[in-house]
C-alpha cells in the first residue's frame, strides 16, 4: 500500500491587504491554506516581520539593541535605523508618550512625531495606539491626517471607538485599519461586521486578536487564532478573513523572564538574550496558530523569525 | 472507523443473554459504540467478530511509554488535530543531542536547567546520543546517558555498534533511532530482542510509509516516526501531513508519534532552534531534538508547552500563600487576587514592574478569574478573610494595608468587617494600571 496523501485545500482564503505608500508597499494575507501548509498549495504572500520602534527609544540598557542603534538618536534616525534590520518587512511605530498613563503627550505633537518617522522610513508604517480607548480615539484620527498617502496601518480600533477611527483614518485619508478584540472569536467577529457596516471595505483593515507572551495563558491565544482561521477558511466566514496582526513584543518584553536582572537571577543568564528567546519563541507559536503578520523588537528576534518565515514558505 | 451502535449489533450473537449486564444485544451495541461499554463484556463474541471490532475501534495513534521505570515518558495517544477540539494528550518532549565525547558536558549541561513551574517539572527529559564511528565509546556513552535517569534515545544505524549499546543498557528502555530502509530486518530484530520502541526514517514520505509498515509486518508496535532533517520545509511537511493522516484519514500505518531533530535542522544556531521547537511543539512534534537548552530558551520553551498541553476544562493554578514581592518584608503593604495562573503571572509581574515590595496573598479561588470566582462565591469577603485567618497572616506580616482587585470593589465594606485593624484598598480593574497606582500609593 502507498500512502495516500489528503491535501486541505479550502474554497475561500483570507483577505489580501497592502500598506506602504506606492512603490514601497508589502501585501500579505491572501491564502487558502493553514499556516505554512505549503504542502496542500502554494502559499499567496508570505508572512510579515514587523520592527517595533518607540518615540521613547530603544531600551539602551540592552547592550546588542544598543550597538544596533548605536548613533542613531533622533526618532527619525532610530526609524531610519530599524528600517536596515534584516528581515524587517515593515516598521510599527508604538507612540507610548501618549499614554495618558504615562506622559500623556498631546495628540498633535504624536501625530507630528508619526510623520517623522513615516518620512524617515524605508519600509511600510504600521502605528500602534497607546491601549486607552479615549486617547486612542483621539490620536489615531490626527495620526490618519498626518500620515496622508503612507497607506499605514493603525492599529487598536475597538468595540468603543472603531467609528470614529475607521471614518478618520480609511475614509477620509486612505489609510488602512486593525481592528482589535480581546482574545476571543466571537468578539473579533463582531467587530469585524460592525467595521463592514460602516461600508469600509475588506482589504482595509487588518485583525488584531490579543497577545501574551509564552507560558502566559498562550494558549487561549493559539486557539483564537487558529479557530479564526479554520473559521474563515472552511465556513468562507468573510467577517474572519481579514489577515491577523499580532504584536508580540510588548507583552514578551514585559514578562518576568524578559524583566528580571541578571544579578537577581545569575543562573537564567543575560537579560537581553532572554527577551530575544521568549520573543522568538511567541512569535514562531503566533505564526505556527494563524498569525499572518508578527511584530517583534530585537532586529535578532526579527531576523530569525524572516528565516523561519523564508524556510517555510 | 468509529462504528455505529447498529454495526456493533450485527457482530453479537444477538441472543439477547444478558451476560453483559445489558438488557438487549442492541443496547449493548449502543453502549460499546458511545464508549460507556467494553466489547470484551460480551463472553459470546467470536473470535471474527473480535478481530473486526479491534481493527475498527483503535484509537487513530497509539500511545506507549518509554525511559527508565520511575521515570517513564509518554508518548502518542493524540485524538485530535487542534487543541480546542480537546486536549492534546502527551506533551512534547525534550532532548539534548551529543556524540560521545560530548555525553559528559550534555548531562551536566541539562542538570543545570531543572525548575518548578505551575507545580511542573521543567527539565530535558531525554538524551540523544549520536553514533560517530566509534562502537566502544558510544556503549560507554550510552551507559553514562542511562545513568543520568534520563530516557536515552540510541540515534545509530549501524547494527552492530546498535547491539552493544542496547545489551548495556536495555533495562532503561532506550529508543532505538536507527531504522531506514535498509536495515528494517535487522532493526526490527534488535527493538524486538530488546524490547525497546524503533525510530524509523526515510528519504522522502512514501518510502517512510513503506518503513513503518515493514516494522509493523516484524510484529512492533512501538514505533516513532523520525520526520527527517533534509530541510526545515520537508520535516514540517512531513509531521503534519503524518499526523494527519492519522487522525483526519485514519490511516493507521500513520498512527505513531514523530521525532524532530532540530539540532540537524539548524546547527548553531540556537535562537533558529528555539522557533522551530515553539513550530513544532503547536504542530505535532512528539520528542524535539536540540542542541541544547539554556534558560534564556527553556523559560519561554517549556512555558509554551505547559500551555498548550493543558486541560482547557482545568485551569492552572498557583499555590495558596503569601509572595513577598520585590523584597517585600512584614512592614510591607499586603494586595489579594485568585490562584487562577494566568491572573497570578499578570499581577506579580505589573507588581514586579512597580518595584515595590508587596505581599501577595493568594487563597484558594477554585482557580477562577477573579470575576468568574466572585460570581461563583469562591473569592467572597467571607472566603479572603477566613484564608487571612488560617494561614495567619496577621502574626505574619505587620502592615494592615490590603489592596483587592478593582473588579471586585464591592467587597470593602464587607472585608473591613471581617477583618477589624485592616484597611482595605480598592485597586484599578485592570492590570495594566497597577504599576503607576502603587507608585503613587508608595510616594
């Protein structure tokens, strides 16, 4: 007896959304397989790396992440920076000196520093909000004005303050959206057909379904995103098929593992490669469940999962 | 196949004896068919019959162990192709590689990361010695291997060298990695002289098929799939597709458990083998095979194992006691939440994050969110204040600050009641606002 393969192949496929101004834009999304089953039919995009920056700038306490930055000390010269990091598909600008939790920088001055960093980049924008959903309603808007023909994506529009977001940012300036839910199928969907009412059309907004970091509850997330998939794939569910963002740097960067000092804990070793390691190790776990794009912090961390990435597809 | 009630029926002697404990033949086809009855109930079945319903209702992988007796490894038994369908079963299992002049440095090296986690072990469980040659090293190299405690896996496809190893250290029950095809034969002989499970490899998928099919005409039945390292696409290719074959075909000859070797997949190159590990602990990986393990990739490794390899009717939960946090002492102030993990790791580490010193109190919550617990009345002002009580707390620690989780703020009349000299705190709802909130409640 041979062995009879039983390839998966599904009628419908996620949606394909390109972001980047014209000549420099990256599309992904767009197959109609589970994640690299390249086996059952070729894979439409490949999977993207995300490089996160902050207007606060990189935590040069790390001595690897400082040598790559090393130099570069305006926004404009760290953005420029991060863009040469191998492996890097697209730049994500995290504003976390608007958080109103922290220096609560007015949304003008954000926005300004938004433009600086989309003139200054290589690489397609993709901004992330600052986790309150006032603030964010905010700022995304003056961010969606600032950032006129980047074709960026602003991530961070919920339930509470999509509206005012998707009108700003697709409608009126051309950008492109995520629309973001807490860790649950239901909910991503939900918000998925609110956005679809308001007439934004699939190909302009992108998933954000949760993060956490491995060994921190992952599991639910892997789940979500792989029922998502499934769901969107088998049940041709359009209000799933949008491409599925995940950042995964902030919430492995603020786990004991990737926090703790070395003179505290001698025997886990360096903090930096610690952080590398649980970075790379989500983000692979996020990739393997469905993620179609992963955004990650250490120019290390990126270039490995692009190889993982590049084996793969 | 899983059959049918019906189907079952047609194979009893449908006399309706009752010997079952049945009322009917039907009825105990029914019961045999939902899993609440064994066939083997039914002392009037032929022998036919028995072959038929065997072949019909195993389980699509099989599962058995291997490694010393105390300290046995399971492995196989998956149901399922996704994790939310149900539980996976046997958690993918780690092992070091060395050759054998590198057995010393790997067992010290894998001693070197063994901690608890979430009441888990986590440590290499395996060690994997590859064949160099040299027949005589290699068996006193397996000997120190099996005498570490931990399983060994004989990587070794020379027959002679395969046979030394194993006489030496048998009783430990190795694997034997080192059947292709051609030495099935022979292979087969020693995993059955031995009594050890065989790990078979092949050039591409369908030679491998043909492989485990030889092994299981020898009569084995431990068999592991090696999913082969000629590139990171082909190994992927191969586990998913054999696994799946196995539980979505029901292609028994598919039904065993795989090894990846990644320290083939990606020599030196350590971080690489930390991703493909994380790929192939969520896509069918059941023994994975690295270089090494430091802790910068054991924390996040062995953390997303016990994640995905849960019980998702089961919570994870921490210990009940008091975590002084950031060097908390008895003039500390105190903050409560629930045993449920995943809210433990989300406070202790916004806490951690604030720098300063808080003991962390944790009662027995039913491993619940903190909402889900209040709801169902295991996290009540009653049920905090009892836990203070009894593990006494209050000759444990002086200050008479306690911080409750800002979701449950409704408790503070009632905990000031049951706890008189206490002043209790309302935090904010979410995490996330904790660490700005205790530095402005420390200045």
């Amino acid at each position: 007896m041979t062995f009879k393969p039983d390839p998966q192949t599904f009628a419908s496929s996620i949606k394909e959304v390109s972001f980047g101004p014209e000549g420099a834009a990256v599309t992904f999304g767009g197959s109609n397989v589970l994640p690299f089953y390249a086996f059952d039919a070729p894979i439409a995009h490949k999977p993207l790396v995300g490089i996160e920056i902050s207007d606060k700038g990189p935590d040069r306490e790390l001595p690897a992440l400082a040598a790559f930055y090393d130099g570069a000390n305006t926004l404009s010269e760290i953005a420029a920076r991060a863009c040469t990091a191998p492996g890097a598909d697209f730049l994500s600008l995290k504003l976390e000196g608007a958080d109103p939790n922290g220096d609560n920088m007015p949304s003008d001055e954000a926005a300004a520093l938004a433009k600086e960093v989309a003139d200054a980049s290589v690489l397609p924008l993709l901004v992330q909000g600052v986790d309150n959903v006032d603030k964010d309603a905010e700022l995304l808007p003056k961010v969606a004005e600032a950032l006129q023909g980047k074709n960026a994506i602003l991530m961070s529009a919920k339930e509470e303050n999509y509206k005012g977001i998707a009108v700003a940012a697709v409608t009126a300036y051309g950008q492109k959206i995520g629309a973001e839910s807490a860790v649950d199928i239901n909910l991503a969907k939900q918000l998925n057909v609110l956005i679809a009412q308001m007439g934004i059309q699939q190909g302009n907004y992108v998933m954000h379904l949760g993060n956490s970091a491995a060994g921190y509850g992952f599991e639910y997330l892997a789940s979500t995103i792989e029922r998502v998939k499934i769901a969107a794939l088998s049940q041709n569910d359009d209000a799933l098929q949008p491409p599925a963002v995940t950042p995964v740097a902030g919430d492995a960067w603020s786990v004991k593992e990737s926090l703790v000092s070395e003179a505290d804990f001698p025997e886990w070793g360096p903090r930096e490669q610690r952080g590398i390691e649980m970075e790379i190790s989500t983000a692979a776990a996020c990739l393997a469940s469905g993620s179609d794009a992963v955004i990650l912090r250490h120019p290390s961390s990126v270039e490995t999962i692009a190889k993982l990435i590049a084996e793969l597809v | 196949m899983a059959l049918k009630g019906i189907d079952i029926f047609k194979l009893t002697p449908k006399t309706n004896c009752k010997e079952c404990g049945q009322p009917t033949c039907m009825a105990f086809g029914m019961k045999v068919a939902q899993g609440t009855a064994q066939i083997e109930q039914c002392p009037h079945m032929s022998e036919e019959a028995l072959a038929k319903l065997g072949e019909a209702t195993a389980p699509p992988m099989k599962s058995f162990k291997i490694g010393p007796a105390d300290a046995e490894l399971s492995l196989g038994g998956e149901t399922v192709l996704f994790r939310h369908d149900k539980t996976f079963v046997s958690k993918t299992l780690f092992a070091v590689s060395a050759d054998a002049a590198g057995t010393d440095a790997a067992i010290e090296a894998i001693k070197s990361v063994d901690y608890e986690r979430i009441g888990e072990r986590m440590s290499v469980e395996i060690v994997n010695l590859e064949y160099t040659g040299d027949s005589a090293a290699y068996t006193e190299a397996a000997k120190k291997a099996a005498a570490s405690g931990k399983t060994v896996i004989l990587s070794v496809s020379d027959e002679a060298a395969a046979k030394d190893a194993l006489s030496a250290i048998k009783d430990s029950k190795p694997v034997l990695n080192g059947a292709n095809p051609s030495n099935i034969a022979a292979f087969a002989a020693l995993a059955k002289e031995f009594g050890v499970a065989i790990g078979v490899t092949a050039d591409d998928i369908d030679t491998l098929y043909d492989a485990v099919q030889a092994l299981e005409k020898e009569g084995l039945k431990d068999i592991i799939i090696d999913v082969g390292a000629a590139s990171v696409k082909s190994a992927f290719a191969n586990a998913v597709q054999i696994r799946r074959a196995a539980i979505k075909s029901g292609d028994h000859s598919f039904g065993y458990p795989s090894i990846v070797n990644i320290a083939k997949l990606a020599p030196g190159d350590a971080s690489m083998q930390t991703a493909l590990a994380s790929l192939f602990i969520l896509k069918y990986g059941s023994i994975v095979i690295m270089e090494g393990m430091s802790y910068a990739q054991a924390l996040p490794l062995f953390g997303l194992r016990q994640n995905i390899f849960t019980d998702p009717q089961k919570p994870m939960t921490v210990e009940t006691g008091i975590y002084p946090l950031n060097g908390a002492t008895e003039d500390s102030i105190c903050a409560v939440t629930v045993d449920f993990a995943l809210t433990y790791f989300i406070v202790s580490g916004e806490i951690e994050r604030s720098g300063v010193p808080v003991n962390l109190i944790i009662p027995d919550a039913g491993g619940y969110s903190v909402l889900t617990a209040w709801s169902a009345g295991k996290f009540s002002a009653g049920s905090i204040a009892a836990f203070i009580k009894e593990s006494d707390i209050e000759s444990k620690v002086k200050n008479r600050n306690l911080l409750i989780p800002g979701k449950v703020a409704v408790l503070k009349g009632e905990l000031e009641e049951n706890l008189p000299g206490w002043k209790i705190i309302v935090s904010p709802g979410e995490a996330t606002s904790l660490v700005k909130f205790l530095k402005e409640l420390q200045a």
